[in-house]
C-alpha cells in the first residue's frame, strides 16, 4: 500500500511539473512543492492560478499565426 501512495505522490509531481510548464510557470519549483505538500493542493493551486500573462500573450500570438 505504501508503495502506490509513493508512486501516486510523483506521479502528481509529474503532472504538476508538465502543468506548470504548460501554463508558463516554474516547473520545478510546482514540482517539488506539490510533492512536500500535498499533490491535491498543488493541482489545485495551478488550476486556479491559470496562466501567467506572458504565457496568455505566447498562446494568443500562436493561435492568431494559426489562423492567419
């Protein structure tokens, strides 16, 4: 039992680092805090959070080259 606990806490710290790449914000940083907190909260926090604003602009110029 411990260890699909164990592999379900990185597992979560895996999707939180692939999250926060995807929304523009430190990978490694989610990462690691979800994995010390709690894989719930982090998820959470970076679906709430949203994307940061540079990454708002990256994705809008992307969809505007598509398209054009």
């Amino acid at each position: 039992m411990e260890l699909i606990t164990l592999i379900v806490w990185i597992l979560a710290g895996a999707a939180a680092y692939k999250m926060a790449e995807s929304r523009g914000r430190n990978e490694w940083g989610w990462a690691v805090g979800t994995v010390l907190l709690s894989p719930i909260v982090g998820l959470l926090l970076l679906l709430i959070l949203g994307d940061t604003k540079e990454m708002k602009v990256i994705k809008a110029k992307e969809l505007k080259d598509l398209i054009s």
